[in-house]
C-alpha cells in the first residue's frame, strides 16, 4: 500500500453549518465519482469522493465524528495525507439525465456538471443544508430542491421528487448518492420504470485498494468495485437491506 503523500491546503469553503469544502495542492487524473483517502498524523485516515476533479482537488466533508471534527480545525496552508484516486467512478452518458443527491451525497455528484447534462435533485434536511445549486444552475442544469421540514423547494423526499418528474420527463439515466435508505427507494423507482441507475455506496474502508475486506457488500468490495455501482449490479444484494461496523458484523439498515 502507498504511503501518503503530504499535500498543502490551498483553501478551506464553508458550503453549510455542517459542510466544508478542502481545496488540496493536488493535481490528478481521476473522474467523477473516485475517491480519496485523507490521513491525519496521530488522528486516522478516511475515504472522501471528490466534489472536484478538474485542477486542484476538491473534498467536501461533512462534520459528522472524531476525525472529521479534527478535519475541520485545518486552515489554508496547514498539511494533510493525500492517497488516491481510487474505485470505480460514473460513467457519463449521452442525453437528458437526472442526478439526485441527499445530504453531503450531491458533493460526488458535483463534478458530473461538467460531462452530462439534465436535472438534479438537491435534497436535505433543511434550507441551510442545501449545497451547489447555483454551481449546477451555472451548467445549465434545472435544479429542483426538496428539504425534510419544507424550509425551501419541495417538502419532502428526494425520492418524491423524482416521481414527480418521472410523470412528465424521460431520462436516459438516474445518477445517485446519499443515504442508502434513499438510494435504494431510488433504484426501486428506477427499476421499476425501466431507467439505468448508478449509484455511489458508502461503506467502512480501512485500506481503499481492495486488500482488507472491511467494505463488503455481498460479494462486492466497495473500494475497488465501487463505490459507483448499476443498479443492475445491486438488484438482490444486500445493499438496502444491511450495512456493516468497522468489525465487519452485519445490521440491519
């Protein structure tokens, strides 16, 4: 396995109360959808998917734990353990497509503004959750807002949303990821309308190439397979159904 390469922190952006963006001293040939794994000396070390891959590296990372928190006290300048790009990532495609992104979930999407084009589905929480709207409208892209408590677009869910556009739009493909909760009613509309799904997973990785086993998903390792599967490849696995702890046990989602 590589070792790390120490990059510089050329920016920091507050994109929400809960989300910032990292903008590394770090130039690669990656496509949308790979992901990274970001190294604190003394800290840990966790996979992040790009919001950015043309020029400087872009990660956007959500306040959500011990590393995170430790993340979020970095400032520009300061140095941070850089391996990648890893997976699997989306593969663009021509036509009018449909990107559905919840929470911290649009952030791989992001950068599929720049290879396909259509609508996206920015969902959360509430309205000061809500990111890169006017990165997409820039693109050309119709955007359509949804949040859980009605604060701003729809109130409701991103799944919802996508129905409601199923009943006057046709979409050569569905691109998603966020909550596997969401995801899965996703694929289940998609495949139930006969519309090719990709879908970003998000599972426990250790080592990101594949070697450690700790991101299973049925007979898939996420790292390396993934994290961007079809819907075709997902259809009877256990995604939806049961994720995993760092010890690999199994639980119901």
């Amino acid at each position: 396995m590589e070792a790390p390469e120490m990059v510089r922190i050329l920016g920091v952006a507050s994109e929400t109360p809960s989300h910032k963006t990292f903008i590394l001293e770090k130039k690669i040939r990656a496509v949308p959808g790979q992901f990274c794994m970001l190294w604190i000396p003394g800290v840990d070390e966790k996979p992040f998917s790009f919001s950015g891959v043309k020029g400087n590296v872009k990660v956007t990372v959500k306040k959500i734990g011990g590393f995170t928190e430790e993340l979020f006290k970095l400032r520009k300048g300061d140095l941070v353990g850089f391996r990648g790009p890893y997976g699997k990532g989306f593969a663009p495609v021509k036509g009018r497509v449909c990107l559905v992104g919840g929470g911290c979930g649009i952030a791989p999407l992001l950068p599929l503004k720049d290879y396909v084009k259509g609508d996206v589905i920015i969902a959360a929480k509430n309205k000061s959750e809500l990111m890169f709207s006017g990165e997409f409208k820039k693109k050309g892209f119709s955007v359509h807002l949804v949040t859980d408590d009605g604060s701003a677009g729809m109130n409701g869910f991103a799944h919802e949303k996508l129905a409601e556009l199923l009943k006057t739009e046709k979409f050569t493909m569905v691109y998603t990821c966020g909550p596997e909760i969401m995801m899965k009613k996703v694929l289940d509309l998609c495949l139930k309308k006969k519309i090719p799904c990709q879908l970003s997973l998000e599972r426990y990785m250790k080592c990101g190439i594949g070697v450690c086993g700790s991101c299973m998903l049925s007979e898939y390792r996420v790292c390396k397979e993934g994290p961007v599967f079809t819907g075709k490849q997902l259809s009877g696995t256990e995604f939806g159904v049961k994720t995993r702890n760092a010890c690999g046990s199994g639980k119901r989602i």
